[in-house]
C-alpha cells in the first residue's frame, strides 16, 4: 500500500487535511486559498539551485520513516529522534501535493507536520533552497509587521518557513507555515546552510535518496 507521506511524498505514512491519505493516483485536492499567513518582502529572488544528483553518501538515503499512524491532519505534528543518529546531515523536504514537511537526519525521519502553502497566485516554489537567515521574532515588514516566529528564510523575496496556525481554509502567500510548537524545534535544530527541497508528488522511499 503507498500512501503520500513525508515531505518528498514517502511511501507508507499518511497526509494531512481533513479528508483521508491520498493514494498516488487519487487527484490533489484543491489547495486552500483564503486567509493568508504573513510573508516578507525584499529584493527579488534568485532562482533555485538544481537538485543534487542521486546521493553516494548513505547519509543521505532515507534510512527510516517515522510510524505516524493515519493521516497528517492541519495542526498536527510529529517529532521523535529516538533511534536516531545524534548526529548526521539534516535535510529538510516539503512536497507541495502532500502538504507535508519533512526532516531527515542521516537519513532518518525525525519530525513531520503538515504545513501551510501558498495559493494559485502566490505559489510556494519548488527547487531546493539553503536556509540563509535565522529569527526567531521576525516581524513581517510589509503586513503591518505581523509577526512570523522563529523565521528561517529561503528566498530573498519573502520565501521562509515559519510559525502559524495551521488550520484548514488558510494559505501562504507562498511561505511554508508549521505549527509554532515545531517551528521553535525545528529553528533550535538547523543551521544557516541547512537543504530544503520542495518538490510536488515526488514519491520516495526507503533505500532511495533525499537529494536526487
């Protein structure tokens, strides 16, 4: 049975939503598109990098997916390092069908959510994106500095993940939002420099890599 899971579509978890898993042939459903969450505004935004080719390093083959039993649902998030290296490249990935980010440590999965997205006219991009900036009491500055905690930035035009509340009806304007309980865990973990790869329907699964 292959159910989109994680944040690169993993096989074997489930989604979010109200509605049950999607199957990998089952149609998206529509994203929501009202009540947008705050982003920031700078210069515009340089375009992605492309995706690395096929991993060598084992560290950066998934290893283990978390055992999250039913679907992701708009609030909900996991976070268990138990059996985990303490130590290890951290990889983060959000798949856009899905709704769902990811993060992995050498390999493997320690903390998924569902997220937040943008809408048809302000879609989250897809590519991968280092973090570049770090705040944990960002303000937006073109929202009448509605505050964005525990800010990691992805794109120079606005682009981070940050803290929200994660409620069906409610959309980005292109930003990643998490739930703020996991946005402050996932802020004290990774780095500037630390991979994002956002993809969409993008299935994987044990054995394959995170960054091909």
């Amino acid at each position: 049975m292959a159910i989109v899971a994680a944040g690169l579509g993993i096989v074997g978890v489930g989604l979010l939503t109200g509605e049950p898993a999607r199957r990998p042939s089952e149609a998206a459903a529509p994203a929501p598109s009202i009540a947008a969450a705050p982003e920031v505004a700078a210069s515009p935004a340089p375009a992605p990098t492309e995706a690395a080719s096929p991993a060598q390093n084992p560290d950066f083959v998934i290893k283990r997916i978390l055992p999250i039993e039913g679907p992701l649902r708009y609030g909900d998030w996991h976070w268990d390092e138990a059996g985990a290296p303490a130590d290890g490249p951290l990889v983060i990935t959000v798949d856009l069908e899905a709704r769902v980010l990811s993060v992995f440590r050498g390999g493997y999965e320690i903390a998924a959510t569902a997220v937040l997205l943008g809408t048809t006219e302000k879609p989250t991009p897809t590519g991968r994106f280092p973090i570049t900036e770090k705040d944990a009491d960002h303000q937006s500055n073109i929202y009448d500095g509605a505050p964005m905690p525990y800010m990691m930035r992805l794109t120079n035009d606005g682009i981070t993940i940050h803290g929200t509340k994660v409620q069906n009806g409610y959309a980005s304007h292109g930003c990643v939002g998490v739930p703020t309980p996991f946005a402050k865990k996932l802020f004290g973990l990774v780095a500037v420099g630390t991979p994002v790869y956002i993809t969409r329907g993008k299935m994987v699964g044990l054995g394959d890599s995170l960054t091909g």
